[in-house]
C-alpha cells in the first residue's frame, strides 16, 4: 500500500519524533511505500529516515520553492510547480492518508484531502495520527461540524482518529484488507 503522510518539515521534541519515527519503521515493515512532501528535514526526514532504515520504498514530492531541501536518494522523487500540484500528486500516489503533527502547511492538506473525499473526489481512508493530543481540538472541532450538519458525511466516513502509530497503521490494513 503507498501511504501518504501529511506532516511538519521542523525539528521537534520527541512527543512528535518518536511516533513519526515508529510509524515510518512500521510502513516499512508491512511493506508499504512512503508518500511524503520530499523534505529531508524536521518530522518529514524522522519519518523518511525510519522508513528508509527498514528497508522501505520512499516516493517524494516536493515543490519548486521548496526544492533545495528535497531528500537525495529516494525510489522516485517529484517536483510540482506549487503546493495545489503537489497536493494532488501526493493524493493521486496514494492508496491512503495519515495526517501526523504539523502546521498551516500540514492543517491545509489534510482539511483539502478531507473536503474531497467528502464530495466523493477520493474514497482513500484518511487517518488522523493523534500524537500527545496534538489533535484533540480540531476532533473537537469535527466533531461539532458532525453533529450541526455540517459534513454531509458522518464523521467517521471521513476520518479515523489515531492516538498510537500502530493503530493508524493497523486500521489502515484492515481497510486494505477489505477491499
């Protein structure tokens, strides 16, 4: 399975290093290929590093003005002319989204992937890896969307909520699995 994950291109402490670096050596392990911004730095290289370690494939796509910190010595590695390109290749090379810590750049993706997929633009499974209740707002927040009709789509149509990386990737198996 190639599984894109949207998340921060900066240095942080462990609360965010240590799940983004489990989560990368569990891809690997299963056999899945990371789909990821490029970025050989910040969360983006803990998780393209943890990946590559296990032995797993890694598929980049970074952004023209971004191109300088993209990571050397990957399986495929794309340039998008701007960040709107880059987000439709990342979605388009992958069978399913994670969405770990981050910031504007990481809140943008996942609130465009989630909005396709509720306009029936993508049925991937999309997973919200809640780390050290980095999340627990913005599930607040959907929540409170869900349940003033805001979504068209119950909540859990759209997104799981994820608080430990295994569990991110196991439900993502299992949806693998039923198809």
């Amino acid at each position: 399975m190639n599984i894109c994950v949207f998340l921060s291109a900066a240095d942080l402490d462990e609360r965010y290093t240590g799940p983004a670096r489990e989560f990368g050596e569990l891809l690997a392990r299963g056999g899945h290929t990371l789909v990821w911004g490029g970025s050989d730095s910040g969360l983006m290289k803990v998780v393209a590093d943890a990946t590559a370690s296990e032995g797993g494939r890694l598929v980049g796509v970074s952004v023209e003005f971004l191109s300088a910190k993209a990571r050397t010595g990957v399986d495929e590695m794309v340039i998008a002319r701007d960040l709107a390109e880059r987000k439709a290749l990342l979605l388009a090379k992958a069978d399913a989204v994670v969405i770990m810590v981050g910031g504007m750049g990481t809140l943008d993706e996942a609130t465009d992937i989630l909005e396709l997929k509720k306009h029936g633009h993508h049925d991937k499974p999309v997973v919200l890896l809640n780390s050290a209740g980095f999340y627990d707002g913005l599930r607040e927040q959907f929540l409170r969307m869900d349940q003033e009709g805001f979504l068209h789509r119950p909540l859990t149509e759209l997104v799981f909520f994820a608080e430990e990386p295994v569990g991110a990737l196991a439900y993502l198996e299992e949806w693998a699995g039923q198809r």
